[in-house]
C-alpha cells in the first residue's frame, strides 16, 4: 500500500485509490498516518477529527470513522482493514516504504550521515524533496492539523536548506542564485537562506550584490523584531567585506584532544526514536540564549543511561569542546549518592583545571565551571541523578552546552528542563531487541515464544537483556523453554538474573530509597489481585488516612515505582508487582496480610454495595456487615460516578471475589456478586455476570442461609438466560422458585416469575413469557412494592405486544410508566418508554414509536446503561427504515453494531451488520 501526506491525502493499494469521503475522515487517516505504527489516544484523534467541538458521544462516533475507514482499506488490499488495529488508543500499521514522510525522514537522516561527502548528500535531499507534491495535509484544517502542517513546512524548508548547502559544497554557486533569491523573497527572516544567497552571489561574481542581501536583511530584522543578524552572518559579512571566501557549512570538529569520557555506544541499540527525536527536537537550531538541560526518568532498568548515552555518541560533533559523563550514584547499593562538591571537583579536573586552583567551597566551584564552560561547546552527561538539589550546581550557564541528566526520579522542580519520561519498549521493539541479543536464528524459529518472552519481561529493557543473555549462554534451551520458566510467577524474577546483573536488584535499589511507610505502602500494594486501583484501596490496604496515602502514592509515580496513567488511578509494571508481593509475604506476617486484604474486600464489597444502590434504588437491598477497621470505602455521589466507579473498578472487581473465594470469605464472595449485579445488567458484561455468579453460588453453598441460595439461584439463572444457556437458565430458574415456594419467600417467588419470563421470552415462548409475567404482576402487587408492580406491568405489556395484542399492551406499559415517574425510577421510565415504541411501531404509529424510542435514549446515556441503548437503537433503526428514512437509520444501526461489538455480542453484532448490509446506497 502507499499512504501521502505530503501534499494531497491519499491512500492506495492495488485496488487503487481509497475513497475517502468528508473532510472528517481524512483527518481521522492523516492523524494515524502522523503517528504511524504507533499507538494514539483516543482523545488525541478526537481532537483530529472535530478540533475544539466534539460532539457528547465522541467516542463512539470516532468508532463509526474507524469502521469506515477500515473499510475502506479493505476495498484496496486484502485485509487492509486489519492494519487498524486498538488497545488503548487506534495504531495504523505502515510498512517501510509505504509512507511518503517515513520516506522523507529517511533521505533527510542518510543526508545527514554523509554530510562529509555533499553530492551523496545532495542526491538523498533531492530525493527527499522530491516527494512533496504540494503543501502537507492538503484538505485538513483545524488548529491540530495546523500545527502539524507547520512542523512539517519547517521539516521540508530545513532539508531545503540542506540541500543548498550540499550544492555550495559542490561547487553549483550561479545555478542556485534565482532560486535562493525567491525563497528569501518568500522567508525574509531565514537568516540560513539569505547566508547561502550571500555565498552563492560571492562565488558568481557578485560581491556587492551579497553585501546588499546582508544589509536588506539587517533592516527588516531591526524594523520587525529589533534585532541585529546573528554572528554567523555577521562574520559572513565581515570576511566578504575583507573579500575572503567562506566554507558552505562552518564544520568547528573542537580543538585537539577535546575530553570525551561517555562510555561506550551499546551496539544493540534498539528503538527509542520518538524519544531521541525529541531530544534532537529539543536542540536550539542556530543556537539559544540558554543552556539546553533534558532530564531523562524512569524506572529501573527502563533504559535511561542506555538512551542518553546513545543520544551522546550522536550529538558529539555539534559539542566538540569535550563530552564528559559522570555517574551521581543516586541509585547504587555500593556508594552513597555523589556530593554535588565531590562531583564538580571531578567534571573541573576533567576540564584540566589544576586540582589546586578548585576552591574549597560548593558555591564557589559551581561559578568556577560556569566559567570554565562560557566559551565552550560542551555536552555533559549527569547519570543517576537522585534530586534536582544534587542536580542544579552542576548546570554550566553556557548557551552552547548540552546537559543531559538521568534519574529514577521525575525532576519536575529542575528549572528550566525538558523531561522524558521513559515508558516500556513496544511489542515489535522488545522482539527486536531479543532477537538481536540471542541471534536471528533461535528468534526467528519461534516468533511466537518471543513474543511471550518479552511480554513476560513486561518489555522494560534489563529484563529483556538479561532472560537473552540467559538463553544465549544455554545452548540445550529453547525460547519455549526460558518462556515456560519465566511463566512461573513465583520464580520470575530469580530467573531474571545473570552474573551481576538482576531486575530485583535494581528494584531493590528504589525500595531502600523509599522511608518506612512508604516501604509499607510499597509492599502492601503488592497483595492487590487486580491490575490498578485507586486512593481508597490503597488507603483501605495499608489502614491510613486519605492524605497519608495520597503523598505516599505520589511519591511512589514520582520514583516511577507507579504509575498513574490514568487519573486517579495506580498501577505496577508486572514485574514490580512480583517485587512488591516478594518482599510483602518477606516482611509482612500472614495475620498482617490478612487483615490488608480484609479491608481491602470490604472497601470494594461497600462502594459496590453503596453503588449499586444509587443505580437500582428498588432492589430489595442485602445486609451487610460494618467495614472494617482501618477500611476506606469510596464514597459516590449519584448514578454518573457510580457507573463510573464500576467500569474503572470492573476486572479489578472480580479479582477481589476471587480473592475472597481462595480466602475462605464466602460472605463477601456471593455479596460481591450481588453488588455487582446490576453494572454487569447495565453494560451488558454478561460473562462476566455469569462467572461473578457461579463465585456467588458456591459461596452461598457454604453459608447456612437458604435465602442467599435461592437469590444465588435466580441470579446464576438470569446470568445464564443472558448469554444463551437456556438450559441451565431454566434448571437454577425453577430450582429458586421451589426453594421459594418451600420457604413461603412470597418476594423470591415473584423475582423467579419475573426472569422466568424473560428467559422464556429469550427462547421465543412470548405465550409462557407472558404467563409468568403476569403471575409475577400478582404476587408483586400483593406485597405493595410499587416500582416492583411497574416491573411486572412493563414485562405484562411487553410480551402482549409480541404475541400482537397491542391496546392491552398500551394499557399495561402506560400504567408502568405512571408508577415509574411517580416514584422517580429513571431506568424503568426508559425500559417502558421502549416498550411503548416498539407497541406503537407494530400499531402503524411511526411518529409516535420515534418519540418513545429517543426519550427512552435520552435516559439510558444519562444513566451510563449502555446494554439497552443498544436494543432501543436497534429497534429504532427498524422504524426509520418503515418509514424510509435510510440515513438516520444506517445512523443508529452502525451505533448499536459498535455498541453491542463492544460488549461481545457477536450474534447481535451480526444480524445488525446483516441490516446494515441489506440497507441500499
């Protein structure tokens, strides 16, 4: 395929040109193609696509461009459409060659290699050049793209710089005056231009005309910007006026014997461009009136000294007075971390400054190599950093100096620094670091096995080095083979380890750094089953104040032993979980394990509970136990932050029940289930329900209280009659009704009735629906429930208009909704209104079905119930096409296919798929 953006957006392949309709999904394609092969947020795309007026459902609507766009690929390659592919955010594969800007980069990155040999140098420029057709992002517009166009308006200008600067070096002077001329006619304030106009005006004879070009320039920088030329130009002018030539490109390579003590450029180097092009980036292009500090963070063994290094070794010739590195220990078990004093001793010695001449005082020494480096162009390289304090009397003053510093700290108090917080290598760039340690042959016999080696890694880069090197040195093993080990949880970070190289040592390291309670928080953490949490667990784990957790939890992101990627939410790398866990059943006693996970469960079991509440407010309520001591639930405020509390907390939820399950807490396992019962109904997470209830069942096994087996019953039925096993529906259904009916629990009765009836519905029996509706409609309104009532009647109208009997269909769901609304239960006021659009679509009252179905809509996005939005939109979509209205139709029938893929409908997904295929153009 070949995908431009350098003029016109296009996408082809070889069935031709994609046709990309609408200014909207171009923007969703050029986006992706920006960031090609990488992962980009959704709200990133978002801002793409609609700039600063998203509409309210942006998300999904972003969906509906990416189904289209997919499609799209299709129609021009084979499987084109799974080139887009989402995990956290939308990623468009591109192959090499297929991007005109990858392609552009690459000319412009090998012109720059042969700098010292201009006509290869020239030739890759014009060929980079070569591939603009015009202005980037043509038919895009928008602040976002905006900025976009213009980065690569600057890109495409340097390289032309470049290029003229390659021509000069080759002697082409005449041929390059008319076309320089109209450049600086176009950029009278490019002071790179109108240096090679001078130059090219000199070569051809045209002394005066060069000296002109220099005075132009400097009147309109004194009249627009109030400023002289730079000190190259002014030099340029100085030397024509002696009638001296000048070299194209000024090549200062430092004076002779310039200190270089960077350690050695790791040959295996692998990925990081996106981070090295940012720290390239960072650099001033014709110099700054400050010095340039990046400071690079991350956790142990992310890589940082690896990549500053290597950024070192690239950026040497532009600091050619010296490259000087220095390690501050602030992360090393054999020496405390480096006195800034002992420090700038040293780095002022590497400059030749007489040990005697090195005054005794830190501030006086920190003045001593700012001037040392005034005149200099010097990198230095400050590695292990273990604050800004230690950091900031090592900072030349020089504008012409690099200073790149390293830390498992974020430096955000380090003034003036540009941070790079370094995150986890991708899929591809850990297979390819693997397969360049082991060789290509083993990586290449079993791709698969070193995917799951990598990912077993968690991708950090020490524990990718280090399994290799393991596998490199063992010639019997196989990828397989170090997979399978390093599968065992319990042993992982011991095979992590060769020679004098370990992750847990490296971990180890941070944890020292850290006081005690932050050790605690540390190693507590480590017990939580699930794969992030929030304040309020952490807090409920180590039994502290909200305050206390909160700046222990921060700290902790700030040494990058967390991560908060989301806010409000915390998360370990894999393998600083197994750390945490270790040195947690190390130091902690099982009775204090113990009681971290009981308050633990009992914050998840009350917000859940409390939860729930707010979303189904009639639900007979259960009874639970006060939390306990030292537990933190999380207060929710209405049915928005609820709902949004369970899909935060949704798989963390269910590896808390299976914690209390290996517990032996078989109260909290089926209470658990309960609580989540409603946000599984609400978003459609009917596996989820179904395992949460089977938990649920077994637990109340245990527990000597036949009515939490029969609710455990009715519940596994309905979880069951929700995902297609009717059979199994029908056998928990009937079993709760005969335990109710043994026990005289008249409630549990009409309950079982009720999702009888549905699960019969679900099995196309409307007749044997209908008939334990409507005996659930006597037994609820004998015990005075009103909302229960306004159930039974929702269900009764329902099935009677399936089986074709609509006026007492009306009747029944009219008198639901009145009992609703006097009793302000907004999820039952949106089922009923659905019930009376599909009655007044199948009576001929189309106007009056849409009515229904949109208000019904209007509640369940209120409500975050998203399950229903599907269906309602589904059967809204039947009545636009009644009607002949096909677009609105096609509309919201693409909403609910996206709606219910998301919730691993399949066969839904399908059929809708099917009407949205049958619907003509």
């Amino acid at each position: 395929m070949h995908f431009r953006v350098l003029g016109p957006i296009e996408a082809s392949g070889a069935g031709g040109r994609a046709r990309l309709p609408g200014s909207r999904q171009l923007a969703l394609l050029a986006a992706l193609l920006l960031h090609a092969d990488r992962v980009v947020p959704v709200d990133e795309l978002v801002e793409a696509v609609w700039g600063d007026r998203p509409p309210g459902n942006a998300a999904a609507a972003l969906q509906t461009y990416v189904f289209r766009l997919r499609r799209a690929l299709s129609s021009i390659e084979p499987d084109g459409n799974q080139r887009l592919t989402f995990t956290s955010g939308y990623r468009l594969r591109v192959e090499p060659g297929e991007l005109d800007l990858a392609e552009f980069r690459e000319h412009v990155r090998r012109a720059g290699a042969a700098e010292d040999r201009p006509e290869e140098a020239a030739a890759e420029l014009r060929s980079a050049l070569a591939l603009w057709r015009g202005a980037a992002l043509t038919a895009v517009s928008g602040r976002y793209f905006a900025a976009q166009a213009a980065r690569l308006a600057e890109e495409r200008l340097t390289a032309l710089e470049e290029r003229f600067a390659a021509d000069l070096a080759r002697g082409q002077d005449a041929g390059l005056v008319e076309e320089l001329r109209g450049l600086v006619a176009t950029h009278p304030l490019r002071e790179r231009l109108r240096r090679h106009l001078m130059l090219a005006l000199y070569r051809s004879g045209g002394r005066a005309e060069a000296l002109a070009a220099y005075e132009d320039l400097r009147g309109t920088l004194v009249d627009e910007l109030g400023v002289d030329p730079g000190p190259e130009l002014t030099e340029l002018r100085d030397r024509l006026l002696r009638d001296e030539d000048a070299p194209p490109v000024e090549a200062d390579r430092g004076r002779p014997g310039a200190r270089n003590d960077l350690p050695g450029d790791i040959a295996d180097f692998t990925g990081r461009e996106e981070e090295m092009r940012r720290l390239l980036d960072a650099l001033p292009a014709g110099g700054g009136s400050a010095v340039v500090i990046e400071a690079i963070d991350g956790m142990a063994g992310i890589g940082k000294t690896t990549l500053a290094v290597h950024a070192a070794h690239r950026l040497c010739d532009r600091y050619p007075d010296g490259q000087l590195f220095t390690d501050l220990h602030g992360h090393t078990s054999e020496h405390e971390a480096t006195d800034p004093a002992a420090a700038l001793d040293a780095l002022l010695r590497a400059l030749d400054v007489p040990g005697e001449q090195i005054p005794p005082r830190l501030d006086e020494r920190a003045a001593l190599w700012r001037a040392e480096l005034a005149e200099r162009k010097v990198l230095v390289v400050l590695d292990n950093a273990a604050s800004a304090a230690q950091v900031r009397p090592l900072l030349p003053g020089a504008s012409g100096c690099l200073v790149l510093v390293t830390s498992r700290r974020r430096l955000a108090d380090l003034d003036t620094a540009g941070t790079l917080s370094l995150d986890v290598l991708s899929a591809a760039e850990s297979a390819e670091l693997f397969g360049r340690i082991v060789g290509r042959g083993p990586a290449e016999a079993e791709p698969e096995a070193v995917g799951e080696v990598v990912e077993l890694c968690g991708r950090l880069p020490l524990a990718i080095r280090i399994a290799a090197a393991r596998l490199r040195t063992r010639p019997a093993w196989t990828v397989a083979h170090l997979a399978g080990r390093l599968a065992q949880d319990y042993q992982r970070l011991t095979e992590l380890a060769t020679g004098d190289r370990s992750v847990a040592a490296a971990f180890a390291l941070s944890y020292h750094h850290l006081d005690e309670d932050q050790q605690r928080l540390f190693r507590l953490l480590g017990l939580h089953p699930g794969a992030d949490f929030d304040l309020h667990a952490a807090a409920s784990l180590a039994g502290i104040g909200l305050d206390d957790a909160e700046r222990q939890l921060e700290h902790l992101v700030d040494v990058h032993l967390l991560d908060q990627s989301v806010l409000g939410r915390y998360r370990f790398h894999d393998l600083l979980r197994q750390h945490a866990l270790g040195v947690a059943r190390t130091v902690e006693s099982e009775a204090r394990q113990r009681e971290a996970l009981r308050r633990l469960v009992d914050c998840c079991l009350h917000t859940a509970f409390a939860g729930d509440r707010l979303l189904f407010p009639p639900r007979q309520p259960i009874e639970l136990d006060p939390p306990s001591p030292g537990s933190l639930p999380r207060p929710l405020a209405d049915e928005t932050s609820a709902m949004a509390w369970f899909d935060a907390e949704h798989a963390g939820l269910r590896s808390v029940q299976q914690l209390a399950a290996e517990r032996g807490w078989h109260r909290a396992v089926w209470q658990l289930a309960w609580a989540m019962n409603t946000a599984h109904a609400w978003r459609g997470n009917g596996q989820d329900d179904l395992a949460s209830w089977r938990a649920g069942l077994a637990a109340a096994g245990h527990l000597d209280d036949p009515a939490c087996q029969i609710l455990a019953h009715r519940r596994l039925g309905d979880a069951n009659a929700r995902v297609g096993r009717h059979a199994e529906a029908l056998d928990h259904l009937q079993l709760a009704l005969t335990l109710a009916e043994r026990a005289g629990d008249q409630p549990g009765q009409a309950h079982a009735h009720q999702i009888l009836a549905w699960s019969w519905e679900r099995m196309g029996d409307d007749e044997r629906a209908l008939d334990h509706a409507s005996r659930a409609l006597l037994l609820f309104r004998a015990l005075g429930n009103p909302v229960w009532e306004a159930d039974a009647l929702n269900a009764v109208g329902w099935f009677s208009a399936r089986l074709g009997r609509y006026e007492p269909a009306r009747a029944s769901c009219e008198a639901a909704l009145n009992l609703y609304r006097r009793h302000g239960f907004r999820i039952g006021e949106a089922a009923t209104l659905d019930s009376l659009g599909y009655v007044e679509h199948h009576s001929g009252r189309h106007a009056e079905a849409v009515e229904h179905y949109q208000a019904a809509l209007e509640l369940y996005r209120d409500l975050g119930n998203s399950y229903e939005e599907a269906d309602t939109l589904d059967r809204l979509g039947r009545t636009h096409t009644a009607v002949g209205d096909l677009a609105r139709a096609r509309a919201v029938w693409e909403r609910a296919r996206d709606l219910v893929r998301a919730q691993r409908r399949g066969g839904v997904a399908d059929r809708i798929q099917r009407q949205l295929d049958e619907l003509p153009d």
